[in-house]
C-alpha cells in the first residue's frame, strides 16, 4: 500500500480506511469471483460451439446480406443469454434506443403496457409518452408528434414496488387479470431510484405468476447494468424478451458502441422490422467491423463486471464507514453494478463527480457540472473519462440534481481504478470543504 500513498497523494488517514474496507469486502469478493468464473466458460463454449473464427470479424459493403460474421455474433448471443435468437448491432446507438425498438416492434394500437418496477428509466418517458404533461395528462405541443407510443394509442399503467423493494405479485396478477396487458415491463437495475435491483430468482417468481394466469402476455425486461452479475439471465428464466446496450457489461469496455436484443425468434423478428424495416428486418445492416471488439468485449465481460462489483461494494463499505447512508448496503446481494450513495446536498454530489471525473484515464483535468441533459426531466452532473464515450462499464458516476441528493457510481474495468475513483471522489469533497 504505501506506493499508493506516495504515486497518489492518499492522506494516511484515508489509506488506513481504505485497507480496513478491503479486509471487511474480501470475502465477498471471492463469490464474485467465482461467478465470474461460471460466466466465462459459458461464454467460451458458446464461442467455440458457434465455431467462431477469424473469418467472422470481417465485414461487408452495401447492405450487408449474408453476412456471416453478423450471423456468428447473433447466434452467440442468443446461446450466453439462452434465447431463441438475437439482435446485435452497433446500428442501435444506445440502452434506450434497444428498449424502444423493442417496445414499438412488439405494441399495437390498443395495447396495454405495464410497468411493474414503477416508473421507468427518465429516458423512456418521451418514449413512452409520460412525460411532461399537463394537468390532463397529454403531452404539451412542444412535445408531440416524436412517436410516442402514446401518440399510437398505446396504453401504459405502472405499478409501483412495495416499499421494501419487492415486486408486488398480488397486485400484479390482478392486473393481468382483469386488464388483460399485452406486456408486462420490468427494469431490473434500479436506474435513478432509491431501490434494490432485482435478482433473477424473483423475476423467475414474477414470469411463473403471471404465465400461469396468461401465457400470451409479453414479459419484457430492461437488463442494462444486469449482465453477468449472476450465473443466470432474465431470458434463462422465461423472460419472453429483452435488451441492453454494449457499452455497458457485455460490451466489456471493448465495444465501440451498439445495443442487443435478445428472447423469443418471433417478438425479437418483430423488433428487427422496426429496426429496419417491414419485410427486411435483420437481413440487412452492416456491423462496420466491430464484429471484432464486439465478440472480444463479451469475452472479457465477465471479469470486468466482477471488476465493477468490487468496486461498487468497496464504494458502499467506504460510504457506509464515513456515515452516510448507501443502497444497496455493502454486504447485500446485488443484480446490477450500481451504487448509490445519498449525499443529502447538491454540493457534495458535484464534489463527488468531480472526484470520479480526476480520477479517469481520459480527460482526468475536465470538471463535470450539472446541464440540461437532452432525455430527463432534471439537470444532470455526469463523470465519465472513458476510452468510449459514454461507456458505463469503465468507471463513472452520475446523479439528477435533485433531492434527496444521490449519486450514482459504477464501473471500472479494473478493480484498483474503481477502488481509486471511490477514495477521489472522497477527497474531492474534502478538498471542497463539503464533508
């Protein structure tokens, strides 16, 4: 440890801390670890029964078709996330844009839409059509004529999480009952809540109450943050459908941009008619070569998630020692890489990006302030110097300026730089005299 405090200017104060916080985490670790270990096999007998080969990271002009690589990466896909077949392309630019693929390929006019994990992520509001309204619930002017899935005449309910952050099954097959929705909608990390993500167990619970009621209704679930956390995915558990984006856990910090869906071949062929259009659907795209990074990512992906999940619980050990109050706790289970830290003021948050921001291997002297942001509905502080842009599996840290004030860590490629951002982040706000 003491080069850490001589390469890195760690008060001996703090490097104490840090290394009590190790001794108190090495053990979960180790769990990590080994599901990690699960997770690589897995992904490396998919590889090999797919018979992957250096001919598949080529690519083609024009429109694409028959392109083998393409086929190679889908087919591998759908094999790690058990799934009948699979989208996989750097066409879909991010996380919602998959989401609302998903959404608008498989609704009709008509169609009802539950939430059950209350409202979504702030960008699928416009998506979906929630937001902002007015005080009769339609979009102002500004707002329409984007698409929404409102502006189809597509319904959307929401039911809300019990306040111990469990789905609530009663209220959930009552609906199903008497609504008769075409799906059922789940986001599985807690997004910009103060909320537990959920574990594949429960969700299993979740699919096997609602299909013995209704076996046609579409479950849906919004994996970002979620992949390789365990040994299982949603879709191993009978979720009908789902997606996610590579610059998240699968992408493993090697894929340059792209999205994924994956689930049962008739609704993820409905997805790529809106993807593209009807009557092509996924036949055509090009994956300009990221067959390559994209297939190398997924490869790594494991051990980096595990890297990220050991800094998100050094980050709760080390918040949780210096009082304040984090979710989830240190030493409970998670399903997804978030962190989330209650700061309780607009200050220590900005201090804390800044922190995370300095502690990046890319843009390390840029200051994070609150903006704007195109897609929610408050201004947003993000920290994020990465190799790719936007990429929320190397190390970062975001928050809605609002109260009550948290901020979201995650990521980092290596457990030592996430470890680092965790104990910059704390230093920012010292040397900002907000702690």
């Amino acid at each position: 440890m003491p080069h850490y405090l001589e390469l890195l200017g760690i008060p001996s104060d703090v490097l104490a801390l840090v290394q009590d916080v190790e001794q108190d985490t090495c053990a979960l670790n180790a769990d990590i670890d080994a599901k990690a270990s699960y997770n690589q096999i897995k992904i490396l007998k998919s590889m090999q029964a797919h018979r992957l080969s250096d001919m598949h990271f080529a690519w083609n002009t024009g429109y694409g078709y028959d392109d083998p690589g393409r086929e190679t990466v889908e087919k591998i896909y759908a094999s790690v996330f058990d799934a009948e077949a699979a989208l996989v392309r750097p066409l879909i630019v991010n996380g919602t844009h998959a989401l609302s693929l998903c959404l608008q390929g498989v609704l009709r006019p008509g169609d009802l839409m539950i939430s059950v994990t209350g409202k979504p992520y702030d960008t699928l509001d416009q998506v979906i059509g929630i937001t902002p309204a007015t005080a009769n619930g339609h979009p102002p002017a500004a707002s329409r004529g984007q698409g929404t899935l409102a502006e189809y005449g597509i319904l959307y309910a929401q039911i809300d999480l019990l306040e111990d952050g469990r789905l609530d099954l009663e209220r959930i097959a009552t609906c199903v009952s008497s609504e008769k929705p075409r799906m059922i909608y789940l986001q599985r990390s807690s997004g910009y809540s103060w909320r537990r993500a959920l574990t594949v167990p429960e969700i299993a619970d979740m699919i096997r109450a609602i299909k013995a009621i209704d076996p046609q209704v579409v479950v849906m679930v919004d994996n970002c943050y979620g992949e390789f956390i365990d040994t299982q995915e949603p879709t191993s558990v009978g979720a009908d459908l789902m997606a996610g984006s590579l610059i998240k856990n699968p992408g493993g910090g090697l894929a340059l941009s792209g999205g994924y869906v994956v689930g049962r071949r008739d609704l993820v062929e409905l997805v790529s008619y809106r993807m593209t259009t009807p009557g092509i659907g996924g036949e055509c795209g090009l994956t300009f070569g990221q067959n390559r990074t994209i297939l190398q990512g997924l490869f790594m992906a494991p051990m980096v998630v595990a890297s990220a999940l050991k800094g998100a619980v050094f980050c709760a050990r080390l918040y949780e020692r210096l009082g304040f109050e984090v979710n989830p706790k240190w030493d409970q289970g998670r399903s997804d890489i978030i962190q989330a830290v209650r700061l309780g003021t607009a200050d220590r948050v900005i201090s804390f990006c800044r922190g995370i921001q300095s502690a990046a291997p890319v843009d390390a002297h840029v200051v994070p302030m609150p903006w704007a942001m195109p897609g929610y509905t408050s201004d947003v502080i993000m920290a994020a110097g990465a190799f790719v842009q936007g990429s929320s599996i190397e190390l970062s840290a975001d928050a809605p300026i609002r109260e009550p004030f948290d901020v979201f860590f995650q990521g980092g490629l290596t457990f030592a730089h996430s470890q680092y951002g965790a104990v910059r982040s704390l230093l920012a706000m010292r040397e900002d005299k907000v702690l």
